[in-house]
C-alpha cells in the first residue's frame, strides 16, 4: 500500500513538472520578442583616389646679369695677375699629366634603400608614388571584398639588381587575412628598374582602402 503511495506521489510531481516546464517554455516564446537575423553585405575596396599635382615651373635663373636678385649693380672682381712662371708650370702639368689625373670613372654609390612607397588610385588605375626607383610593371589589382573596411596595410620589400621582388614582410596587417595575401600576390608581380650594382635594397610600400 506505502508503495503504490509513492508511486502514485512520484508520478503526480514527474508530470506536474513536465506541465510547469511547458507552460514556461510557451510563456518564454510569447514575451519574448523575435530578433530579425541581420545580413552583412560584403563592402567592394579600392585604393583611395589620389588628385594628380600639377608640377610647380621652374624658373630659369640668367647666367652673367650684371645685377643681383635686389636690383643693386654687382661688383666686378678684379683680374689676379698670372705671372709668366705660372703658365710655365701649368703647361708642364698639361703636358705630362699624372696617373691619377687621367682617371675619369667614378665609383657609383647605390643606396640600399628605395624609400618609401605608397600604392594610390589614379584615374582608377593603381599606381605606386615615392621612392627613389621607378617601376616598369605594375600587375592588375586584385578584386577584393570585405565586410568590413581593412586598416591600413604596410609591407616591407626586397628588390634585386634586376628589379624582381624577392621577399615581402607585413609590418601592419589589414586585419583581414585573405585581403593580406591578396596583397603580398600583387606586390610580388610589381617589377622595378634594373640597376648596374650587385645589391638587394630594401623599401616600404603602404595601402590606403576605401569602401564603395
């Protein structure tokens, strides 16, 4: 008799739990108010549009005015007297001139570094501004989408004698990873002067996006 007691007591609270359960999960599912799922559309990104410069005129500066930039007369130098010994002598040197005297070549100083480079859009073609070795080849720019506009992007490169990319290291990321790779793809295809020097020099090369 106890047992079909507590049988009778453990059924009656195992349903009036599963009716209380549902009737709280009914309640929940009506006050609660239904959230719209948000779509993110992707964002297309370009190189940020640089306006092209008009280069500044240069002013011609005449040789030989006999008046300074003031408008004031300038002084006439008076000639230093050559003695005849002089002339003797300098004609000897011309005559038999030294070693080091006929040397004309000069040793060429290559920097190891092109400076600072910055990738614009111009005209809605990307070009490379700065630095101080011009660029033969400039690949298409890839196509990129985000869904969120990319921070700035600055990579370092190496460049050999004959103008190939050899290595590039990001300094700053986009915060993007597919748009990073994207870009170290591009600036392996860029292609630079060739130079006469057995050196790799080193440069900077940073990307502006915009969002459109």
């Amino acid at each position: 008799m106890k047992d079909a007691h507590l049988l009778e007591g453990g059924l009656y609270i195992s349903v009036s739990f599963f009716l209380n359960l549902i009737m709280l999960t009914l309640l929940a599912l009506y006050l609660l108010p239904v959230v719209p799922e948000q779509v993110s559309t992707p964002i297309n990104l370009f190189l940020k549009e640089v306006p092209t410069e008009t280069p500044p005129v240069a002013h011609k500066i005449i040789k030989g005015s006999s008046k300074a930039a003031t408008g004031n007369p300038s002084k006439v130098q008076p000639k230093k007297e050559v003695s005849v010994l002089a002339e003797i002598e300098a004609k000897l040197r011309n005559q038999n001139p030294s070693p080091v005297s006929n040397v004309s070549e000069k040793t060429q100083v290559v920097s190891t570094s092109v400076g600072n480079i910055t990738a614009s859009l111009s005209g809605g073609v990307p070009h490379l501004t700065g630095g101080n070795r011009g660029v033969v080849y400039l690949p298409p720019f890839p196509k990129l989408s985000s869904e969120e506009l990319p921070s700035t992007m600055q990579v370092k490169i190496w460049i050999d004698s004959s103008g190939r990319v050899v290595k590039v290291q990001i300094l700053r990321r986009s915060g993007v990873p597919h748009i990073d790779r994207r870009i170290v793809e591009f600036v392996y295809g860029i292609k630079f002067e060739k130079i006469d020097a057995d050196v790799v020099q080193t440069g900077l090369l940073t990307f502006h996006f915009r969002g459109d």
